[in-house]
C-alpha cells in the first residue's frame, strides 16, 4: 500500500487504492465479466502453480533446514535456535 497508493494516484490523477478498485469493480458494480471469464477451477489449476512456482525451490531449504535443528550433532551455540 505505501508503494501502490502513491504511484497510481500519480499515474491515474486522482486518490486511488489499486487493491479496493479491484474488489469494488469486481463485487459491488459486477463488472468483472468484462474482463473475461474463467473456469471456476482457473485459479487453482493454473493462477496458485505460476504464483508459487519460485517458492519450490525454498522447499528444500526448509527440510535441510529443520533437519538440521533437530540434529543432535549441531554445535553447542546453535542450542539455542
């Protein structure tokens, strides 16, 4: 919000929450449809994969990492983590 407000107010010459023109186009005025439709599996077969696509390669930090925690052979001053 610090980043989008002022930047599209700037952009479009009036008070703008990009977040609240969305939602308030989208549900109060059901004007959604003149953005196309989808299928009402669209998001979760292809919208969530693409938006989570880089987070698949955090996976396998966190399992070393949390295996890493529950060694018993880690250094003493990590005991504390």
């Amino acid at each position: 919000l610090v980043v989008s407000v002022p930047l599209d107010s700037l952009l479009w010459q009036r008070l703008v929450w990009p977040e609240f023109e969305v939602l308030f186009f989208n549900t109060v005025q059901n004007k959604s449809s003149e953005w196309g439709v989808m299928p009402w599996h669209w998001y979760a077969s292809n919208a969530l994969p693409k938006g989570l696509l880089f987070t698949v390669f955090l996976i396998p930090l966190g399992v070393i990492r949390i295996s890493w925690l529950s060694s018993p052979r880690r250094p003493a001053q990590f005991n504390e983590l």
